[in-house]
C-alpha cells in the first residue's frame, strides 16, 4: 500500500524482491485482511496540502491465494513410544522420503510449537524431557508434504 506519490497497492510472493501492482490511482492507509480473498483498505485523494477521504475499497480478486501443502499418507510419521512418558521419542519415517530442508514441528494443544528439528535420517531421536504432560501434534514437513499424528505426553 502506498500514499502520495507511491499511491497504490502492490503484491510480493517472494517477500519483498519483486512487487505486482495490483492497482496505482489511490493513496491507501490501512489494510485488513479477512482471508485470501476478501481484503479491505480505507484510501484518500491527495490534493495539495489537503486530503479527501475516498472510502473504504474491498479487493475483488482472488490474489493472495495460496496452494494447500499435500498431505502424505498417513502411517508416514512413526513415533515411539505413543504415548510416551516424556523421554527420548524415536521417529521413524519410511527409506526414500526425501528430507532435504525437514523439518519436524511439535505443537501444542492450542498450536503453539514448542520444539522444532532439522530431520536428516530415516530414524531420529527426539529428546521430550522438556515437555509438560499433555496431547501434542507432531508436524513433519517435506518437500513432498506434511504428514502429522498425535502425541500424548504422560
């Protein structure tokens, strides 16, 4: 969003290297964003020293979309033991899936990751000794998907 002489709306999918210009005639302040296709802005209308509040403007078109991650068949995250009494946890995934850039996520009940890891190997060890009693969700994200499974911590 842009006032004055930068007025207008722009859009970055690559964090800010390069810009889309959604639309370049209004001078936007404020942005609310409800979901990916329904965003609202309050514009004004620049004219000399004074201002002209023009509105609030909604985005009609479908832009900031994005594509759901794939899911991977379940059965992908073995965890042992489940539940586990709060100890060293082995993860186990099967030979082949690619774990360049894994990531493991542990999250809990109201999403909040508590403990992440870089996964290099088939069968890790996870150390939960920092981990309060409860049910967690573990979250394994590859470059082909995420797989995620329950966990209860005794």
């Amino acid at each position: 969003m842009g006032q004055g002489p930068d007025a207008g709306t722009s859009l970055s999918r690559d964090n800010g290297t390069t810009w889309t210009a959604l639309e370049t005639s209004r001078s936007h302040f404020d942005l609310a964003v409800l979901s990916s296709g329904v965003a609202w802005s309050a514009a004004v209308d620049y004219q000399g020293s004074s201002r002209a509040g023009l509105g609030a403007y909604k985005l009609t078109a479908n832009v900031l979309a994005t594509r759901p991650a794939a899911t991977l068949p379940a059965g992908t995250l073995g965890l042992h033991p489940n539940p586990s009494p709060g100890g060293p946890l082995t993860l186990t995934l099967p030979t082949g899936l690619p774990l360049t850039d894994a990531e493991l996520s542990i999250c809990d009940a109201l999403g909040r990751c508590v403990l992440k890891y870089s996964v290099a190997a088939a069968s890790s060890t996870v150390d939960l000794g920092r981990l309060a009693p409860g049910l967690y969700t573990v979250r394994l994200r590859t470059s082909l998907g995420l797989a995620q499974q329950q966990l209860i911590v005794q």
